[in-house]
C-alpha cells in the first residue's frame, strides 16, 4: 500500500477535475470575463500577485531525499491504463494548465497560463498560455500539445471516464501556439466545463508520436510532461527513484516558492506490511504514514523512537472524511435485495473492533462527506424532502426516505465482538423475509436449496484480526463467509472483474461534487470502473446526481449533496468500516515542515523539505548510513 495521505480533493489521475468560475479581480469587456483563475461560490482566496501560498515556509531548503514504502509490485508507468500495475507516484511529473491549492477548497488559478477568458453563459473558455513553458525534455509546450492531450482522454481514456465526458465538447481549436478555445455543448454539465478543460493533464504530442504510445497502454517511462520531478531510476517490484528537474520551468512562480524541495523521491517495495515496518525501524526507508492503529498504539517503541531519532507526529486531517468500506457486488443476485445487505452489515461490530483492535483511535464514516456540512443528518429537510417526493412517487425509492432519519450504522456493544440478540434477531428477520431460511444444520439456504455464501477478497494478512471476528458473527446468521488473500496484481485484477462478494474501497469525495459523482455511483459506469466498484445502478440516485450538477449556489449544492448522501446510505450497498481524522506520521529526524498546516493536504511531497543538519547528525550516530 502506497503511504499517502488521501486527497480531499477532486483532481487526481482518474478522477474528474474540480471545477471553479466566478470572476475576481478579473476583467470585464462586452459580457466576457478575463481572469487569472475561476471559481464557482464565493471568491478566490488568493489575489491576482501574490509572493507565496500561506502554508510554505517560503524560505524551505531546497535539497536531500525523502524515501516512502509501497506494497507489492509495479509492471507499469502509467496511471491511465487498465492493464498493468502502476508505480508508485509516477504521475508526480504531471501537470496541467491550472493548479489547486490545499487551503482554497473551491479555487482554480492558471499555472500554465497568464489568463483566461470565458462568457457568463460558460459555453466556452480561452485560455491564454505563458511562452516560456517547456516539457521536461525542453521542448516548448504549444496548444497543440493540450489539444492532443484533450483528445487523448476522451479516445482513450479509461471507460468509466469516458462515458462520463464523452461529448463535453463541441470543438477544441488552436488559435495560435500559445492561445487554445474550448467550446462545450449545451447539455454539458456547467459547473464542470472550466475546470474539466483546465485540470486535464498535459503531455508532449511529439513524444506520444514518436513512440506510437496509447493512454490505455501500460508503459515503461513516464508520460513527457511538464513537472518538477523525472524519474531517475527503478528495479522492478524493490524501487523506483524520481529526481527534481534542475530545468523545471516553473520553478520561480511565486505559486512555487517554498514547494518541491527534495532534489530526489525514492520509494522501496516490499512484500508485506511488516517487512515494511521492519525496514523503516532499520532505516531503509525515512519517512512513513501509519495505517495501523495498532502499530501506531504499540510497535513505535524501537530504539529510534526511544533516542530522538524518529519523530511521531499526529497531523489533523481537515479534507472530506474517507468512508473505507466493505462493498457488496450487485451484480451478484444474492446482493440485490436490500434487506439481504443490511442483515449483513449487522454482522460488523466496529465498537469491539475500534476499542479491541483499534485502541479507540478511529471512527466510523457514517456519511459520504464525513466531518463536512454536505453530510446528512436527522430527518430530511424540507429542502432534500423536494428533491427526494417525486422519485418516491415514482417507486424510485422506499417512502420512509422521506421521514426517517438518515441511515448510520448499528452501534454494538464494545464489550464483546458478539452482536446483541436484538441485532441477530433483526438480522434473522431481515434474512427470512428475503427467502434465506435457516436449517437445522445452522445454514440459511434459499428456495433452490443454495446456501448463503460469502467471500471477502483481501491482500493484507493484518486485516484478519478484523474479518474473522465479522465472519464469526455471519457464522451465527448462518451465513458462510471466508476470506481469501490474493496477490495484488490478483486483487485488482478481481475487482475489476467482479469476483468478489466484498471488497474495500475508500470512498473520497470532495468539497465540490460534481460530475466525478458519476464515477462513483452513476450507473453508466457500474459496468466497468475502478470507483463504482459496487456496480450500482440506481435511476433515483442518477437523477439525484444530476441535481448536484445543476446547484447553481453554494446552498443549492449543500441540499443536494445531503440528499446524494441520505439516497446512497439508504441503498445499503457498504458496510462503513473506519476513519482516522488525524494522519500517523513517522519520520527520522531530518525533515521540516510549516508550523501550521494546510488542510487539505499533509503535502510530504510538495512543502516539507530536508534539514540537512538533522540528517548529518543521524548518521554521525550511526542511526543512518
């Protein structure tokens, strides 16, 4: 497992673009807006010049190497490909024409570009390019370039990524090497247009032509594009190496100062979680994010910790709170009826788990935007009850969404992982009423006489502490669950494939839903995609979503986002698991980072940097080599 923070926000390598517009400090001629950046509600946090971003120590060193652990394997540099496992940070060269920062959740400002321009109606957008960028081979960035790039995604994107933007753009045009007009069509998500144009990767024409390479390719070198870091070197499957481009083109915008500060990224590979452990105590690897409640209560307690060598820091988390869950495949007759999943979601007793295995550091997600106000609570409002009445009508729904508080799981006893009689009685229920009886040998089987069967896929043996007092539980339904462990290049491959009853997926949304919601729970997608692992496929939910694309104020799209919410946790296709509000961070005493953080980002990669003389003294003791 990749050591990372999660992102709260929207932009990342298969996910759709956070969109932004709202004109500030920008200019206005004949109803067309001229600005240095765009957002939907409110205003830009930071002006047109500024020297640096709040949350960088603008005086940062710049030097040294940070050193990260990842499980498993890799077989590929590509991000964008459904074959292939991909390395470890290999899009952290990339980049696009306009930039997010982690303490404006709604902001876009141009990186790329000097400007851009945009009517009121947003059927199109121009945007402006600087002159003096450059690919990381040197050769200059055109609009050409972007063109390519743009068509690229939509003819060969992932699936699920194309059924979403496919026909978002009446045309795409060149105006000159350093001008490029985006058109949209009319039915195209608004909200969407600006920042679906602005945040797509940028990459070299040339290169991708000179190769005869395909975005649905796996490949061995990283896509040519812009960013601070190249790769330097790998081994396949023990480590790969990037290192800081001494060329960088962007390196002294004052929206960089203080960022990009290792001159090298190295990541080791390894087989297991505790070899990893293993290796960050003997110094193989310097700096790492603990998942592992129990780990972070109990195993940081070596020599390294005990003399001031290795750091323990606890780093509030203030993105949108990831749902980890246990996700039923609906496309498996068992799992379609309702009543079936929430009988087994009783079965989990996260309050024995959390105090048992967790040491009470961690809570459970009850909601798709956790720890955020789009979160839904209580009974619905009148607001989300006028969103919700017509799908009731049309049987879309079940008529209690309408007066029932929102779904939160079953609170257990944290005394003894056994469910309450209650529990087991609501769950026996909830199992006859949907035609699973129970036999006199203990297993509920349905009128074809087949039994109630249940396989969770896993990697990771030190999640069994977890599963098998959940499978002890199912036991006492009479439901018959393992848990098979499989490789990773199996486990993808699995998920992607459906063969599964169970399977994880983090559940991370963003500040500003908007058309990625579709990923995550658009039926469109439910047939092959990495988001929509669950496969729903939801007419009232679909239309729900579309009512999230059309907010037009901030509050419009609090209302509808809690009604996205309330729907989703009312289908019962999860079973929510657990969420760290803090991140678990461990590093050898030879890193900095802002006294006050952003909080959208722990940003290891972006604006911490290396203390050199931290470093010296380490290996004067003899702690590193």
């Amino acid at each position: 497992m990749l050591q990372g923070r999660r992102a709260g926000r929207g932009i990342g390598a298969l996910a759709l673009a956070l969109a932004a517009a709202g004109p500030l400090a920008a200019q206005e001629e004949a109803g067309v807006t001229r600005s240095y950046g765009y957002t939907n509600f409110g205003e830009l946090k930071y002006p047109e010049s500024f020297e640096h971003l709040d949350y960088v120590n603008p005086d940062a060193p710049k030097g040294g190497e940070i050193s990260i652990w990842a499980q498993g394997n890799f077989d590929s540099f590509n991000q964008y490909a459904m074959a292939g496992v991909p390395a470890a940070l290999n899009t952290i060269g990339t980049e696009r024409i306009m930039t997010s920062f982690d303490d404006d959740p709604y902001g876009l400002y141009c990186l790329m570009c000097t400007s851009l321009e945009y009517p009121e109606d947003l059927s199109w957008v121009t945007f402006h390019l600087r002159d003096d960028v450059t690919f990381q081979d040197g050769t200059p960035v055109t609009a050409e370039d972007i063109a390519f790039t743009s068509n690229l995604f939509l003819t060969q994107g992932i699936p699920e990524y194309r059924r979403i933007v496919e026909g978002f753009y009446e045309s795409v045009e060149v105006i000159d090497p350093h001008t490029i007009k985006f058109t949209f069509k009319p039915d195209s998500s608004r909200r969407d247009r600006i920042g679906l144009a602005g945040t797509t990767p940028v990459f070299s024409k040339a290169w991708f032509e000179a190769r005869e390479q395909r975005l649905d390719e796996s490949t061995l070198e990283p896509f040519m594009s812009t960013g601070p870091y190249v790769l330097d070197s790998y081994d396949f499957n023990r480590r790969v190496v990037y290192k800081r481009n001494p060329d960088y083109w962007g390196e002294d915008l004052p929206l960089n100062r203080g960022r990009n500060n290792f001159d090298r990224i190295r990541v080791e590979y390894f087989g297991d979680t505790d070899a990893a452990f293993e290796g960050f105590k003997s110094g193989e690897y310097t700096f790492r994010i603990e998942d592992k409640a129990q780990n972070w209560a109990e195993r940081y307690d070596f020599p390294n910790i005990q003399n001031g060598s290795v750091i323990k820091e606890e780093i509030p988390d203030g993105s949108v709170g990831t749902r980890l869950s246990w996700v039923f495949n609906l496309d498996r007759e068992k799992w379609q009826d309702k009543r079936v999943r929430e009988a087994i979601g009783l079965a989990f007793n996260f309050e024995w788990t959390n105090r048992t295995i967790f040491y009470d550091l961690y809570t459970q997600p009850v909601s798709y935007w956790f720890g955020t106000d789009l979160a839904a609570t209580g009974a619905p409002s009148d607001g989300e009850r006028a969103l919700l009445q017509p799908l009731v009508e049309e049987g879309l729904f079940d008529a209690d969404i309408l007066t029932e508080e929102a779904v939160v799981p079953e609170a257990h006893d944290p005394g003894s992982n056994r469910i309450s009689r209650g529990a087991l009685r609501e769950a026996g229920k909830l199992l006859e009423e949907a035609g699973w009886t129970i036999g006199d040998d203990g297993i509920r089987r349905n009128a074809q006489g087949q039994p109630l069967e249940l396989v969770i896929i896993q990697t990771n043996p030190t999640y069994d502490r977890m599963v098998n007092p959940f499978l002890q539980n199912l036991q006492l339904m009479g439901v018959q669950g393992r848990l098979e462990r499989v490789d990773t290049s199996q486990y993808v491959e699995r998920r992607r494939s459906g063969a599964f009853d169970l399977a994880n997926q983090a559940f991370a949304m963003d500040f500003e839903p908007s058309l990625g919601l579709f990923q995550w729970y658009g039926s469109a997608t439910a047939d092959d995609s990495s988001r929509n692992l669950m496969r729903l496929r939801n007419e009232g939910v679909d239309r729900l979503l579309q009512e999230v694309l059309e907010a037009k104020t901030l509050d419009d799209l609090k209302t509808a986002t809690r009604t996205v919410d309330r729907a989703l946790r009312h289908t019962r296709f999860d079973i929510p698991l657990w969420y760290n509000d803090k991140t678990f961070v461990a590093h050898y005493d030879m890193y900095g980072h802002p006294e006050t953080m952003p909080p959208l980002a722990l940003g290891q990669f972006d604006f911490w940097w290396y203390d050199q003389e931290g470093a010296d003294a380490l290996r004067a003791k003899g702690v590193l080599r």
